[in-house]
C-alpha cells in the first residue's frame, strides 16, 4: 500500500539525542500524534527537558503560542519498549548513533515488529543508506531524511538509495513542507548530502589549523565568526553538532587530516567534554566565550 501524506498520522522517532528530541518536537507542533523512543529512560528525561527550553524560546520569539506548546505536549508519548513504540507508526524517523552495526541493528528490530505499511527514514549523517536498507526487511519504502538543526536550520535532505521507490520520494518532499523544513533532493547517493559535504570541507581545514598548531581554537572561529557575522565558528558548531557525533563520523577515515583530527576530538570525549550536550567541549556552557561582547567586534557599519 503506497501512503499518502493524509493517511500519516502517528510518527515514530527512534533515538532521543540531539537531533531525535528536535524531529519529535516538529512533529508534535506539525500535528502528528508523536512516539519518542530511546534505550536510556535517562535520554528521554533529557529530552523532555530540552525540548520544553526550545518551546520557551519560540513561545519568547513569536513563533509559537501557549496553546501550540499544550497541544504538541499532548501529542507526545516517550517510551523505552520498543514493543509498545512499534505498534501503529505509519512513519519513522530513526536518529540513533551514528554507528553503522547499531542502525544495522535498529533497523532490523522494527522492521520485524512495525506493521507493513510504516515508511522508514534515517537520520544519518554521513552513512549512505544502501549500506542498511536490505536490514529494514522493506528497501523499497525506506530512504534517507536528513534534518539539519531542525528549528535554526530547517532544511531536510531526501536521499533515495537505488531501491527506494519514487512513491516514498515524492511523499518525502510533501512531508519535508508540513514539517516546516525546505526539502533539497539528492539526484544519487553521496555522503554528507549537499551541505554536510561542504561543511565537512570546512570543520577538516579548521582541524588542521589546530592539530598542525597554526592557530587557536578561539582564532579559528574569531576568523570565520568575524568574516561571515555568524553566530558561531567551526568548533562552536562541532560543540552543537556533538564531539562523538563528529568522532563517529571521521574515525574510519584513513587520510592523515583525519586522524589527527580524530584523535583531537577523542581527548576530549575521554575527559566527557562532548559539546553543547554536556555542559563542555571546546567551550564551556551556557555561556561560551565566543558569544561574548569582545569575542569578536559586532558593530557593522
Ligand atoms: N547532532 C547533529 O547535529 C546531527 C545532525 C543531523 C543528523 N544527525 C544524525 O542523527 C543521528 C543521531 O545523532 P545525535 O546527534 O542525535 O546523537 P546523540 O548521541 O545525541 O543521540 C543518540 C541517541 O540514540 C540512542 N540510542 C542508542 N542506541 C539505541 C537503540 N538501540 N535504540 C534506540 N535508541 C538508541 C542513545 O541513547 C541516544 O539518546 C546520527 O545518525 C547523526 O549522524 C546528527
């Protein structure tokens, strides 16, 4: 049975990380009954809790109501069974690890326990999907949905692997819409979609500026902050992206840009300084010295 983007009406998101709680959370505003579930009772805590600081800021910003916040609530249910997750989902979005062997895994277990018409999407950062789409046990109906910061940022790569069928692409892009993202298509399989790929190119040059100590980390991202007026420079977004994220991502990389790259981020994943997620990572939070006054000048004339 082909689904249409009206016959979606609850969601499932596997995975309640950094990115996962953010895909629920638009879900729950978008209008989808809206199932999180994780391994860890404690990631779930955590993410509820992140979650309600991301309402306050949009209900602090206009972009949401009181109401809008009662109801999105209303529409989530957390859990750690994958059983009860796994009930009546017409659509998945999966953001666990990015670990080929566990999405291998994950995969697997819902596509035995998920009824035969759910469609399931990967949130993948780098892996190409090919590589565990025979392990959904339904390739045809799975494909890559790839979301950014999902409220910052909000574009959503659709990336079909050779056996997605052109039905699932198609309602990918309409669901893209209702979920408030501006979907970018992917003619093939790439790693890193569109942006990613470009990202890639310039987190690798700021690593090596540091791991070959030609600059700081603060220097690096004063540079790109000061020319671009971002809110952030290179090692600020891996400290939003998550350091292990990042680590998981370039470890299996043989270049030698890559390893020493590698191995600057598993120092301090070592020391538990993962990012934004865990109060440190190149920066300390909640205020990390580059968004103070003297970081960098921010007067334009
Ligand atoms: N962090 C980002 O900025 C970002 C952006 C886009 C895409 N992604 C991708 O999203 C995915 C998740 O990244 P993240 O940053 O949210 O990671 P994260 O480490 O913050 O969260 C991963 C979650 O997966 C859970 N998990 C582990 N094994 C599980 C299992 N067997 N079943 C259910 N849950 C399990 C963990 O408990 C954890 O809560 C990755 O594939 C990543 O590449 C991340």
């Amino acid at each position: 049975m082909k689904l249409k983007l009206n016959n979606i009406e609850n969601v499932l998101i596997l995975g309640s990380g950094v990115l996962g709680l953010r895909i629920g959370l638009q879900s729950a505003l978008s209008g989808f009954n809206t199932t999180i579930y994780d391994i860890s009772q404690k990631a779930l805590v955590n993410a509820e809790a992140i979650q309600n600081k991301i309402l306050a800021g949009l209900i602090k910003t206009g972009r949401i109501t009181t109401s809008d916040k009662a109801l999105a609530k209303k529409r989530i249910s957390w859990t750690t069974d994958p059983e009860m997750a796994a009930e009546n989902p017409d659509f998945i979005s999966e953001s666990v690890t990015e670990e080929l062997e566990l999405k291998k895994k994950v995969w697997h277990q819902f596509g035995q326990l998920c009824p035969p018409h759910t469609v399931f999407t990967t949130n993948t950062s780098f892996l190409l999907p090919s590589r565990f789409a025979e392990d959904t046990g339904r390739p045809g109906r799975f494909c890559a949905f790839h979301f950014h910061d999902v409220f910052k940022a909000n574009v959503v790569d659709i990336m079909p692997h050779p056996g997605t069928e052109t039905w699932v692409v198609a309602l990918l892009r309409e669901l893209g819409y209702k979920l408030h993202q501006t979907p970018v298509m992917m003619k093939k399989e790439s790693p890193g979609y569109v942006f990613n790929a470009m990202l890639m190119a310039v987190l690798g040059a700021a690593g090596a500026l540091v791991t070959h100590d030609i600059a700081t980390i603060e220097d690096v991202d004063r540079s790109w902050m000061g020319n671009f007026k971002t809110e952030s420079g290179p090692f600020g977004i891996i400290d939003s992206i998550g350091l292990d994220t990042a680590w998981h991502i370039i470890k299996d990389r043989k270049d030698a840009k890559s390893i020493r790259f590698a191995a600057l981020l598993k120092s301090y994943i070592d020391k538990d300084r993962l990012g934004l997620k865990s109060g440190e990572g190149f920066y300390t939070y909640p205020n990390p010295v580059f968004l103070r006054e003297d970081f960098i000048e921010r007067n334009t004339f």
